[in-house]
C-alpha cells in the first residue's frame, strides 16, 4: 500500500502546477493594517478578515470596515460556526465578547448565547482548538486542549486523549500515549480526526472515539512540511518548501491535490488561508504583510528565456501534438521552451508557412528562406528578388503566394504546387495583399487596403470587389462555413451575399483593432486584439445580428487571467493555431499563449448575488430595507452595490439607470460598485440595476425604489394647492370683474331704465307743462279777458254818451281798471313762472293784502254788474307761501266770481288754525252744477305727475288746482246758500 502511495505521489508530481496571478492588498492600497488573523468565506459569497480592533468584509473589489462595537478588547481572533446556517461567530482576545456574522454583517453577541471557547472549570483552564497553522503556540498553562465535533468532543490533557460522546455524554479514554507537542500536526476532515507522527511515519486517525494508523502521502510527515487546518471551512492545507497541497479525504483515503508554489508563505507569517475551489483563488493572510489573493490560471504563458532576447511572439506554424515552432528555431510548449536549430535571432518574424514536405519556409531580409526538415532544419536555401520587397507569404488552399511590391506595383506571385521557388501565375493588384484566403478551386479572396479583390483563377481576373474600403487584416473561415474579417481599426466583418457585415463591438471597442479569431468545439470564438483576449459564442453573435435583440456579450481575459502581456499580435501569417491535443495558441508581446478552451472557465454572479443595503448621504453612511430615501436639500448620495465577485466586472456587463422616463440610458457600474445620485428633483424613481449570470447573454435585474423628498413647496399638495389659489384668483378676478360689468351694466341699465323714466315723466312733463303753458296763455288770456272787455264796453259807452257826468263816470271807471289792469300785467312775468319758483318765501305778507289787490281789480267790473266784493279776511294773518301762486289762484276765483255773479255780493273771510289757514270765497251768482263741483273735488285725488284730463268746464280752475297741489294745499268745492258757490282754499301752514 505504501508503495502505491509513493507511485501514485510521484506520479502526481510529475504533472505540472498550475500558474498564477498574485494581487496583494497592504495598508498602501486598501487594508487598514497588514497584520491578519484568519479568513472566512460566508454563504452569501463575501470574505471576512479578522484584525487587530476591527473586522473586514471583502467583495471582489474594496474592503468594508466594521470597528464600532463596544468592546474592551476588540483584538479578534479566529472564525468558528457554521457557514450554511448563515451562523459565523468571532470571539475577541478575552473570548468574553463576540460578534455574529450574519446576513452579511455583523453583530455583538452576549457570551451567553453562544459556547465559548475557552475558560476555567475545576482548577482547570480549557482552550478550543479551531484551526492549526504555524502561528500557533501550544502552551503549558492550558491544561485542556479540545475539539468539538458534531458526533463528540475530543480532549487533550495529562499526555491521554478523551472522546466525550455528543449525545450520551459517555467518556471514552484513549489507549494512548500523546503529548501535546503533536498537536502542530492535527487536522481535520468532517469527523475523522488526524495527527501526524513524524517520528513513526504514521498517521494517528481517530473517529467517533476509536482510533487506527493509516498510510498516506509522504508529505504528511515529512518534518519539513507545515499543517494548516481550520474547522470551520473544513479546509486542509500541506505546504512543504513552499509548495502548497490541498487535503482530501475521500472513500477512507488522504488525497492531496498540488496548487501552487508560493516560495514566500514561510517569510510572511502567513496564519490564515483559504481556498475558493470554483473561482482557483487561494488567500493567504499574513501577520505582517497584508493579504495575498494567488488566482490559479487557465492560461499558460510560452517563453524562450534566452538572454538579451526579446519575447515578442508573430508567426509560427504547429509543430508536433502540443507545440509550435517559430523561425528561429524555437519550439514552444505551454509550459517550456527548446530550441530545435541553430538560427540567430529574427527580427521578422511575421510569416512563416510549412510545405508539402514539412519544410520551413519563411521571410526575412527581402528573401525567401527554405529550411529543410529531412536535416533537421539544419540546411537551408533562399530566393532573392532583386528590386522587389517582399511583402507576406502566404498559404490557402493549397497555393502558395507571396505579396511582392515594386514602386507603386503590388503583384502577388503564385508559385507551383509544393514548391517556392517556380512561379506559376502573376496578379498584379492595386494594392497591397495583406490576407489571401481561396474560397474554392477558382475564386481566389484577396484582402488589401481597400476591401476584398474577388479573382478568378480560371477567368485570370478580378470579377468583384467586396467590403470597398476596408483595410483588410485577415480572411478567417470557422466550421460552420462563414468568412470573417478583421480590419485594422475598423473591427470584425462577417461576409454575407457578398457583403461585409459589420459585427457589434465590444463595450470599449477593443475589437475594433482585433487580430485573428479561432473556434473551439463548443462554437465559442477566441478572438485576440491589442487589449486581451475575447470570448463570444458564434450562435448567439450571428442571432443577435439577425435580429438585435438585447446586447452581444464578450468576455474579455487580460493579465489578471495569466496573460503576461495583454497585447496579443496580429498582422502575422499565420497568427494562431488549433493544435492536435485541443489547445489553442495565440502570439503576443511576451510570448505565446496556449490554453484548452473546454477548461477556461468564466465567472458570473448568481441571479441573487447583488444586495442594495447599504448608501452614503450627507457623509453618513445608511442601511437600507425596502428602498432609499433621501431628504430634501440632499446634494449627493451614493449607492452600494454588494455584489461578491472576483473577476473582471467589466465581463458581467454591471449597470444602473434610474427609470425615470423612457430615454434614462444605462451607467456602467466601475470597480467601487457605487452608483452615484446627484440632485435628483424631488419624487418617486426606480433605480433599475442589471449584470450578466451566465454566458447565454440574458441580464438579470434587480429594483429598489428611491424616493426623493420635496420641501413642501415641491410638493404635488403645494403645486395643486399653488394652481388652485391661482385658478381661485383668476376665477375671483373674473367673477369680481364679472360682477364690477354686471353691476356696471345693471347700473347702467338701471340709469337707462331711471333715465328713460325720467325722460318719459320729463317728456310727460313738458307736454304736461307744455299744454299747461298753453293754457295759462289762455288763462291769462281768461283772467286778462274780462278788464279788457269792460275797458272796452266802458270806451263804446263813453262814445256814445253825451252827458259829461256819465262821461267823467267812465272815464273813471277805465281809469281804476286800467290801473288795476296795469298793475297786474306787471306780475305777468312771475304770473309765468309759477311752476318753477319755491313753494315758500323768507318774507311774510298779510292775506288781507292779496285779497284787496284783486279786489280792486275787480271792484269796478263787478260794480257794472251790480254786485259788490267784500274782503273780510284778518288784518293780521300772515303766510310766507308764494305770494305770486296765491294771487293767481285768489285772481282765477274772483274773477270767476264776478263773472257769473249779477246784482249780488262776493264775500271773502278768513279762518285759521294752528295747521291750516282757510279762506273762503263766496259768491252768490249763478254757481256750479252739482256735477263740476264734483269734478273739481275729484281733481284733488289724482297724483301730481298724473296726467290729468281736461273737460270743457274751463281752463281757470285746472290751473289754480295744479297751483295749490304744488303748494300742498287743498280747494273744496261747495253751494253757497241761498244761491251760488262756496270755494274754500285750505292752506296748509
């Protein structure tokens, strides 16, 4: 058994280590200090790092610092728990406080709620072993050393082992002799226990409480190698000269598997490490030197190593199963390098083509040489054209070409089957043949400068031009029949019905200067371009350009995946190969590049590996739940996008947008993972965010709202509110303006309506006054009528009388009637406007006075008549009435009077009262009807501005009723006794 062991190992050790990649992190470019203590991985992918005074959560890209626990001792030491129960507890130096990682942060717990791992019981101070490494120190002070597994516990005291089973509690000593010096080399594989015996080559295994000797691996007990173990990843590391192995036990057999060598793991302290098989990432954690994260690789990098030689890669053709040889004489493998022949440094390495019969044949200094394989390369022959540059050399088909230019002549010489050395056939082109590629037995592509020259062999011309204006690189054809181009600067081409079809660029535009492109049996293209080295599936690349649906998705390999260089060459002939065993080549600026397709892996995240909990705004860093909320008057905030991932992020396609409107574009999300809010106006978004989780070039998504607060005036309240006063204003300005019209309209309606009633009672009046005008004409025509008349009567008698007494009579009688008529046209004036003057004077007159100014007006014409006028009003009773109204009315009645009065007497008296005065006139003529009388009293009940209707009983009495409804007054109408009428003026006073 043990020689098996031995061959098996051996055999192991022939198969070559894997190369790496080392990124170290150290207090100058992430970590607070450079001493660590142990690494864990948790469920959710994150890595933590205990520290002096504080814990680290790493993602990929940055370090998360948690240090704000109120501890007396925040000096952490080793992880232990459970990492599927999401459960991963750190205790401090003092194992009196720890803390709980979970949910991808964590907490301060009570020693209460959790073992602790270690402690004083019995006299007795116990000490949990979690991991083994070579930092730690078994001291003597700790009586009891202990391992606690899920089936039992293992104790370590007084040189005996004692299992304690976990259920019955039962205690089994072990039949065994063992010091805890043998400790440095314990570990652990699930329930099976192991301690290394250097001494006896042995390796103790212990399980459930019973023990046995097993064989394994030299290396276990090699006294040069060192034990790491840890207990709560379950993970078993041998390093022997810095050579790192990783543990195994499987179906009752120790295994291990080589990694890598690290030469100086011995010289860094190194007590913590961690291996994540599915991403190839050993992390190694150093007391002094910070952290080291050595990433296996799946490409192997080819160099000559030879001094003062430069390893810039070009042409090269397949030599052998898994190598390639170049001009000058190098064979290359993945891992090494020999020379073949003896040839001095090229520095024109671009083409090299092989013949029918294995020969060399190749370009430099403007010749064409043959290198001879039946002499091993030894002998060599060359052509040279004189006056003629060789341009490239150049294999399809079956033809063998070469590009020659003389001047501005580009001719490509077709030489005869199997041999360079005769030509057959001359194109001359217009320009340059950069890439030749024979499409079938009589069309010859041939790529230059401007586009594809189609010719034909048969026909010995050129019948078509494709893609006219394409510096053409390479013709490429892949298994499925398609041609491809590369372009200098102009990216990759898919002919297509004699087309060229541009192919969608990477998302820097680094295809846009691509090389050459090989497929591996999975129809994946490997395209190589002057920045790294692309993957893309060929179904998916020639669906989206059917029809473009979504994004086409490269992923892109550089330094961090092995390369030494990310520059990979082209402009060579040929410039990569697909070698027997699978692997593929391709040449750059630091040698070649080999690598089996089917076991370069790609990385993405799962679907639900991105977390949004956490944001920074105002400088304060926030948890968040369900979404971001951010205040008002926020200037800027940033997002963290939690997202454990070890790649390039660049190939899973990280971006953000917040969905505010239809046209928001998607933010590459760069290596810090934060997405960055600056002033966003106040309301409701969605920031939308979306990666690659597999290389079908499907995005997932991931949501979380963000609400922006708005100071109330950026409410939607106060803008309604804002329009609504306004509408409220306008409507009110309106409405009042409205109002202002309609009453300005009513108003004036009103005043056109009052107005035109004025105008009707004006109009009403002037005809009124108009016909009562024309009346008083005609009643001072009447009142004037009868004096006139007696003048007149009293002048024909004069003329007809002889009798000087009845002369001198008349004479006299005309006299005081002519005075009397005189004296009363002199009021004719205010006898006209009695309508218009006041109804009251400020001097007072004595009613006797008026009264006897008619009298005697009157006196002498009724003296003709026989009757006589008496004035028995008082002497002493005054009025301030308009006199001129009262004369008027007192001139109308006595003239009436004395003119239907004969051989009787007029009588006037006077009464008065504290509210009226009454004067009566009385006469006793022939007096009214019964019927005028009560017409008249009937004149009095009708309103002022009535209009009233004359009968033909006169005019007089109608004008003297207007006059005393003007002065408020009243008439009354009755028949005087025994014979005629009684009119009484009442005046009011």
């Amino acid at each position: 058994m043990k020689l098996l062991y031995c061959i098996s190992f051996l055999f192991f050790l022939c198969i070559r280590g894997q190369n790496y990649t080392t990124q170290s992190y150290t207090m100058d470019n992430g970590l607070p200090q450079n001493s660590i203590k142990d690494i864990v991985k948790d469920k959710y992918g994150f890595m933590w790092l205990s520290m002096e005074g504080r814990i680290l959560r790493y993602d990929g890209s940055s370090f998360v610092e948690y240090k704000d626990f109120k501890f007396k001792n925040l000096s952490f030491g080793d992880f232990c728990g459970n990492i599927n129960k999401d459960s991963i507890v750190v205790f401090n130096a003092s194992e009196k406080n720890a803390l709980l990682i979970s949910r991808r942060k964590p907490a301060a717990i009570t020693s209460g709620k959790i073992m602790t791992p270690g402690g004083s019981e019995n006299n007795k101070v116990y000490k949990q072993i979690f991991k083994n490494n070579i930092t730690i120190r078994y001291v003597p002070y700790i009586d009891t050393y202990f391992i606690r597994l899920d089936t039992g516990s293992y104790y370590f005291e007084n040189n005996r082992i004692i299992y304690v089973d976990q259920k019955s509690y039962r205690k089994t000593k072990i039949d065994l002799e063992f010091s805890n010096s043998q400790l440095k080399r314990l570990f652990v594989h699930g329930e099976h226990l192991f301690i290394a015996d250097v001494k006896t080559k042995k390796l103790l295994h212990l399980y459930q409480g019973k023990y046995s000797y097993i064989d394994a691996p030299p290396l276990y007990t090699d006294p040069e190698t060192k034990m790491y173990w840890q207990q709560i990843t379950g993970q078993v590391f041998i390093i022997n000269h810095g050579k790192i192995y990783k543990g195994q036990f499987t179906d009752g057999t120790l295994k291990l598997t080589y990694l890598l060598e690290y030469k100086n793991i011995d010289k860094d302290i190194s007590g913590a490490m961690f291996y994540d098989e599915a991403l190839g990432k050993l992390y190694i954690g150093s007391s002094i030197n910070g952290l080291k994260i050595l990433s296996l690789s799946d490409f192997s990098v080819s160099r000559k190593n030879l001094p003062y030689q430069d390893e810039v890669c070009y042409a090269a053709i397949p030599y052998g199963n898994n190598s390639v040889l170049t001009q000058e004489g190098i064979r290359y493998y993945n891992t090494a390098s020999e020379r073949i022949f003896p040839a001095s440094q090229s520095y024109d390495k671009r083409y090299i083509l092989e013949d029918e019969s294995g020969n060399l044949v190749y370009r430099e200094n403007n010749s064409i040489h043959t290198r001879y394989r039946s002499t091993g390369f030894m002998k060599h022959d060359s052509i040279y054209f004189k006056g003629k540059e060789i341009h490239g050399l150049h294999k399809s088909g079956g033809l063998y070409m070469a590009s020659v230019v003389q001047g501005k002549a580009s001719q490509l010489y077709i030489f005869k089957k199997g041999y360079v050395k005769e030509i057959e056939r001359i194109i001359s082109l217009e320009d340059n043949i950069e890439a030749t590629f024979r499409y079938n037995q009589d069309l010859l592509y041939l790529g230059g400068s401007n586009g594809i020259y189609v010719f034909s062999l048969s026909h010995n011309k050129v019948i078509r031009q494709m893609g006219k204006g394409l510096p053409i690189k390479q013709i490429l054809k892949t298994k499925d029949g398609n041609i491809w181009l590369t372009t200098y600067n102009r990216g990759i081409y898919l002919l297509k019905d004699h087309r060229a079809i541009r192919v969608p660029a990477d998302k820097n535009d680094f295809l846009a200067n691509a090389h050459y492109l090989l497929e591996d049996k999975n129809a994946n293209l490997w395209i190589s371009s002057d920045n790294g080295l692309f993957k893309v599936n060929r179904n998916i690349l020639l669906r989206y350009m059917e029809a473009p649906e979504g994004a086409v998705t490269y992923y892109r390999y550089t330094k961090a995946n092995g390369f030494l260089n990310n520059e990979f060459n082209g402009s060579a002939n040929p410039c990569a190969h697909e070698l027997e065993d699978g692997q593929l080549v391709f040449p750059s600026m630091e040698g070649f590049v080999f690598f089996t397709p089917q076991r370069v892996k790609t990385h993405y995240p799962a679907a639900g590996d991105i977390y949004l909990e956490r944001a920074k705004v105002k400088g304060q860093m926030i948890q968040l739940k369900d979404k971001l909320f951010l205040e008002c008057g926020y200037k800027n905030a940033e997002l963290y996008i939690d997202l454990p991932y070890y790649a390039d992020l660049e190939n899973i396609y990280l971006q953000a947008k917040l969905t505010d409107d239809e046209d928001s574009k998607w933010v590459n999300i760069k290596n810090d993972r934060i997405f960055r809010l600056g002033n966003l106006e106040p309301g409701q978004y969605n920031l939308l965010i979306r990666f690659l989780s597999a290389e079908n070039g499907k995005f997932v998504y991931k949501m979380l709202p963000v609400e922006v607060e708005a100071y109330f005036y950026q409410t939607t309240i106060f803008k309604v509110l804002v329009i609504g006063i306004l509408i409220f204003m306008i409507i009110m300005i309106i409405q009042t303006r409205t109002n202002f019209l309609r009453l300005k309209n009513q108003i004036l309606k009103n005043s056109l309506v009052h107005k035109d009633q004025e105008l009707k009672e004006t109009n009403n009046k002037l005809k009124n006054e108009s016909d009562y005008q024309k009346k008083l004409i005609e009643s001072i025509s009447h009142d004037i009528t009868t004096p006139v008349k007696f003048i007149a009567l009293l002048s024909q008698e004069l003329t007809q009388s002889e009798d000087i007494r009845s002369q001198k009579k008349y004479f006299d009688s005309i006299n005081k009637t002519s005075e009397q008529l005189y004296k009363f046209t002199l009021s004719l004036k205010e006898y006209t406007e009695l309508y218009k003057q006041e109804n009251t004077t400020e001097e007072e007159y004595t009613v006797y006075d008026l009264i006897e100014t008619k009298r005697l007006l009157f006196e002498e014409i009724a003296a003709r008549k026989n009757t006589f006028i008496y004035n028995f009003c008082d002497h002493h009773l005054k009025l301030s009435l308009n006199k001129n109204i009262l004369l008027a009315v007192f001139h109308n009645i006595i003239d009436n009077a004395v003119k239907y009065t004969s051989d009787g007497e007029i009588t006037i008296t006077s009464v008065s009262s504290d509210s009226q005065v009454e004067i009566g006139i009385a006469d006793t003529g022939n007096g009214m009807s019964d019927e005028q009388r009560t017409y008249y009293s009937g004149l009095f009940q009708k309103e002022y501005h009535e209009h009233l209707v004359f009968k033909n009983y006169g005019l007089g009495l109608h004008m003297v009723i207007q006059l005393m409804k003007k002065i408020n007054s009243e008439m009354t109408f009755h028949k005087n006794t025994p014979k005629g009428t009684l009119i009484k003026i009442l005046i009011k006073i």
